[in-house]
C-alpha cells in the first residue's frame, strides 16, 4: 500500500512537473516572437518563480522598455541566485542606463573580483566611471583591451579619450586597429576621419569619409567636413557636390552656402555665386531683435521705461512685424510718458498693426481695454478742464 501510494506522489510530482516545464516552454516562445507582455503573464504564472525565470522576466521588461520593472525582476533573480553572472552583467548595465551610477559601479566592481579578466567588465566599468566624471576611466578601457586586443567598444572609447587629449598619434594607432578587424564600423571611421581632419590631414581624412558615405551613412556633418577635404585637396566639383548635399540636409547652413559660393566663384559661374555668397551673409548675420527686444524687457523689468523705449524701437527696427516687441513698447510708453493722446497713440498703432493677426488676439484686447481706459481719463480731464 506504501508502495502505491508513493507511486502516486511521484506521478504527481511528475505530472507538475512536466506542466510547468511545458508553460516554461510556451512562454519561451512567445518571448522568442516578440510578444513580450504574454510572455511575462505566463512566467509570472509560475507557482514557484525561480531565479532563471525572473532573469527571463527581466529581460522581456526590458525589451518592452519598462525599465523600472526589469531592475526589480533582476533583484529578485539575483536575491534567489547570486551566481547569475548574466543576470548582475545586465542589471549594471540597466542601473547605468538609468543613472543609477554608484550602484552599477558597486555591481561591475564585484564582478570582477569574481572574474578579473572579463573584458567587456572593464569596458562596462569604465563606462559607468565616465559618467562619474572619473578622470582615471580610460584605465578600465586599456584593462579591457589587455584582455582582448580588438574588443571594438574598448578601442573606441579609448581612442576618443586620447583624441580628447590631442594625443592624435595614439587616437590614429587605435582607430587603425578598430577597423583592422570591422571597417565597417561607422562609429570609428568618424572618428579616424576626425582625427585626420582636425591636424588637416585632409587627404586622409577624405578617404574615410568617402568610405563612411559609401557604407550608407550621410550627415550634414560628415557632407560638409568631405566638401572641405575636397576643397583643401584641390578637387572643385567633388566639393561643390559635397557642399551641396549638406545643404540639402540643412538649408540655412551658412558655411556650406559660404564655401560653395567661393567654388562658384573659382568656377566663374557668377549667378550661383551671387546666391550662396548673398544667402551665407543673411545666415550669417545676428538676430538682433531678439537681443534688442530681451534688453526692452530688462529695462521694463527695472521700470527704466526710457532705455525700455529704446531697445523694443530698435528691435521694431530690425523687425517691424515683431508682435511682442511692438506691445512692450505700448507698455513702456503708457508708464513713460504722461501726455494721454501719445499714450494712446501706442496702443493704436498696436491694434491696427496686429488685429487681424491669429496669434495677437489675447494682446488685442488688452490693448483695446487701455485704449478704452485711457480715453475715458481724456475724458474725465476734459471735464475737470
């Protein structure tokens, strides 16, 4: 009878088992298709949730970009099982993603006491000492790459470093062994072609940038550096098309306009010199407005309502449809002058300047509310005259 009953508990056993390996195995599934949320609906389903399946949770919160929930899937996992090395890998990384910095710096450094020639551990701590502004981060990188001599990450953050300290000759010698192993890594050839362009070493610096753009990858940036490689290179219709495609990204970019008018110019394509040249002199003048009108408000705001006269006159200068500038001005003058008909006078330039304007409407009928206050004082003086 023992014996029966035994056998019965561990068909039972077996039974709970196999149903749970089973509803571990439907939610692997839909983890594996992308379906995320249904996929930590069956693991939380679990009766008992181990240490593996809330690294599993974790990972889809992740995924999801419910960050929050993902570090707290990850406590529990490493709670249950402080040997999940993948587990605390990706918890540092997330507590870094959320500039929780101390605390990812306590759980790489732990790491690698653990396992002191981890590459990428030093990478990621090096990361998380960038953040903390530690000067001495760029160690970690130079332990990574002891570790592992092409490690990409490693040698690219290291590489900036030394460009970062206009040591170029050691940023070029670590770019070059990034893109020994993967030239089509766009992040270092940006930054050999920088390196090369920022000592004008511009035949150099145009062949990465010509093989940054054959990769696929175009910026107005990348357009405008190439546009001058091929301009300090001698090479005059390869720059105006380069100068040109990085107008194309951006307009109102006046160097390009600049540089581009010049090669028209060299070209003697007069016309389209004129343009560029005459758009580049417009871009490049200051919006002074702006300038003159924040002056008008500082002054307002120091009710020396004279200098406040002065700078929102200018700035209407500048710009006579300058909407806020024209109605400071009324302000300044109902506060400066005392003379009624020249107060009013600014409120009814306002209002027909500006009445059938969409955005001026709430200022309108402050306007109209002074002009109405102010004639009835011409009014009641009128009657005490």
């Amino acid at each position: 009878m023992l014996r029966i009953l035994s056998l019965i508990i561990l068909i039972g056993i077996f039974q709970r088992v196999e149903a749970q390996t089973s509803t571990l195995a439907l939610a692997d599934s839909l983890y594996s298709v992308g379906d995320f949320q249904k996929a930590i609906q069956v693991y939380e389903a679990q009766e008992n949730i181990l240490a593996s399946v809330y690294q599993k949770i974790a990972s889809a919160q992740n995924a999801r970009g419910n960050l929050n929930a993902a570090l707290v899937a990850y406590q529990q996992a490493i709670q249950q099982n402080s040997n999940l090395v993948v587990a605390k890998a990706n918890y540092g990384k997330l507590l870094r993603r959320t500039f929780q910095y101390q605390k990812a710096d306590s759980v790489y450094t732990d790491l690698i006491q653990q396992y002191p020639q981890n590459p990428d551990f030093y990478y990621q701590l090096g990361l998380i000492k960038q953040n903390l502004k530690d000067s001495e981060a760029y160690l970690y990188f130079e332990k990574s790459l002891k570790y592992d001599v092409s490690h990409q990450h490693a040698l690219y953050q290291l590489a900036s470093y030394y460009y970062s300290q206009k040591n170029f000759k050691k940023a070029e010698e670590l770019t070059l062994r990034g893109l020994e192993n993967n030239p089509r890594n766009i992040k270092m050839q940006l930054l050999s072609a920088l390196n090369a362009y920022t000592q004008r070493n511009y035949s150099s610096a145009l062949k990465h940038y010509e093989k940054i753009i054959s990769l696929g990858y175009t910026s107005e940036n990348v357009f405008e550096k190439l546009g001058m490689c091929y301009y300090q290179e001698g090479f005059v219709n390869p720059a105006i098309g380069a100068y040109l495609n990085a107008l194309k990204l951006n307009s109102e970019n006046a160097s390009a306009h600049l540089y581009v008018g010049k090669l028209y110019l060299h070209r003697e394509n007069l016309a389209k010199a004129e343009k560029h040249l005459l758009m580049a002199l417009l871009l490049s003048k200051p919006k002074l407005d702006e300038s003159y009108q924040s002056l008008g408000l500082t002054y307002k705001g120091k009710e020396d309502y004279k200098k406040a006269i002065y700078y929102f006159n200018l700035a209407l200068e500048e710009e006579p449809n300058k909407m806020r500038s024209q109605f400071e001005l009324a302000i300044a003058a109902d506060n400066y002058y005392a003379d009624l008909n020249t107060r009013l006078s600014y409120y009814e330039l306002f209002v027909k300047k500006f009445k059938n304007h969409s955005g001026a409407q709430s200022f309108v009928e402050l306007a109209n509310r002074r002009i109405k206050d102010l004639k009835e004082e011409q009014h009641l003086s009128k009657k005490v005259d």
